[in-house]
C-alpha cells in the first residue's frame, strides 16, 4: 500500500487528490494549516520543519509519494507570502522528504505549478533569482517592494517549476521521479477569491480556456494520480499543463 504525503490536502485540488488515492488504496498524509492529519503553516521555516518531522515520523522514513498541492493566490494579504508559500513551501518539503523518497516504492514527486508561470516577464523578477539562489529573505523583501500580487504569483509558480526541473536530474539517478502539473483556472475556493477581487476580479472571469470553462478539481488531481503512477514511470522532469489549452492559447508557438 502506498504511502502519499499532500500538502494543501484540506481543500481544493489537494482534497480531491487526497479522496481519490485513498480510494485507489493509498496511505494518505495530509498536511494543511488545518483540518488535516499534519496542521502545519507552511508559510514559516517552523512550520515547514514541523511538517517534515511528522511526515517521517508517520511514514516512519519511507515513503512513496509527496505531492505539493499547497499554495496562495493574489488576494494574499502580503506578496511575501506568495512567495514563503508557493516556493520555499515547496522546495524545503522536497528536500526534507527526498531521502524518505528514495527509500519508497518506485517513488515519485509532483509539485503543482500553474500557466501563470509563464506570463511574460515572470522569469525576468529580482525575487526569482533570490527564491533560485534560495534566499528567502531577500525574495520576500523584494516581492513586498514590488507589491504586485500578481507577479509574486506568477514568479512564485515560475521559481518552484524552475527548482523542481533543476533536481530532476540528480534524483532521476537516485531513482526518484519529478514532475509539475501546470493548471489554469481551477474551481477551488483560491479562484473564487480571486474572482470577486477588485482588483483582479474582472480580468480573472474574463481569462476562460478554449474549453470554455474552468478545471474541477478532480480533473487535476486525476493527472497527479496518473503522474505518481507507474503508467508515468518514465514521465520524469516534465511539466504538464492541465488548462484547458490556456498555454497553447496565449504561447501557441512556444513549447
């Protein structure tokens, strides 16, 4: 049986991938700031080595999946926070929990990205090159000074997919796979905030995928499932989008 820890497992994509492995007959650790096995603020250093020190002692050092579903939009109260979640969330859980990882069954990892990672001058901010180099502080600093949710959000997602295609070939060789899942508009509570923005509101109603609507999120956690599965298990370093045509819509000659 499985092992899976999630981050962000209490709602949204995160509990709808949760549902489905423990279904598909995984051991399921969920973590979340609550309502989930591991409370945990992922947005602090503390929290996110509070969260790997439960998940080793729950796996009991083994485990087989980890999925990092946990993250925040633009309506976060402070950019720095999109960045304290959306990359160092990400990037400490996965080096706190690869050497679980490589003992684990034909193990494999997700992080959950998005098409805003590739809105154009995302890859150009100061505070990605911080989040790369791994200065959080600095990455926070810079992203408060811009003060652009929107662009912390984009960066954020832009970084953590960068991060995660950098380590794809030092664990491919020790026998771990990675993968990104970039989704576009998915129905969560994220992207109903989102909508009702002022200042966001209107132009996220108006961004609809060629599909002509947005993700449930059952329909992302199905191509998570099917990434950490062994019908992947040659699907390593890749990212693949889950919106929609939103990315062939906007970047239809780059791929």
């Amino acid at each position: 049986m499985p092992v899976t820890a999630i981050t962000g497992s209490a709602s949204g994509i995160g509990a709808a991938l949760s549902e489905a492995l423990t279904s598909a007959g995984h051991t399921v650790i969920g973590i979340d700031r609550a309502n989930a096995e591991i409370n945990a603020d992922l947005a602090t250093p503390s929290g996110r080595q509070a969260a790997v020190a439960s998940v080793l002692e729950r796996c009991g050092g083994v485990l087989d999946g980890l999925v990092c579903c946990a993250g925040v939009g633009v309506t976060a109260p402070r950019s720095g926070l999109i960045v304290a979640v959306n990359h160092f969330g990400v990037s400490e859980l996965l080096d706190g929990l690869f050497e679980a990882l490589q003992k684990g069954h034909k193990p494999a990892a997700v992080v959950v990205g998005s098409v805003a990672s590739v809105q154009p001058g995302a890859h150009e901010l100061p505070m990605v090159k911080a989040m790369l180099s791994g200065d959080e502080t600095r990455a926070i600093e810079l992203a408060e000074l811009q003060n652009e949710p929107h662009m912390a959000y984009a960066g954020s997602k832009y970084s953590v997919t960068c991060m995660a295609r950098q380590k794809a070939p030092d664990w491919g060789k020790l026998g771990v796979r990675l993968n990104v899942v970039a989704p576009g508009a998915v129905e969560t509570p994220l992207l109903q905030a989102s909508k009702a923005d002022p200042r966001y509101g209107e132009s996220t109603r108006r961004f609809v995928a060629p599909l002509g609507r947005g993700s449930e999120p059952t329909e992302v956690a199905s191509v998570i499932a099917f990434l950490l599965s062994e019908q992947a298990s040659f699907v390593h370093g890749s990212v693949l989008f889950a919106d929609g045509g939103m990315d062939a819509m906007v970047r239809p000659n780059t791929f």
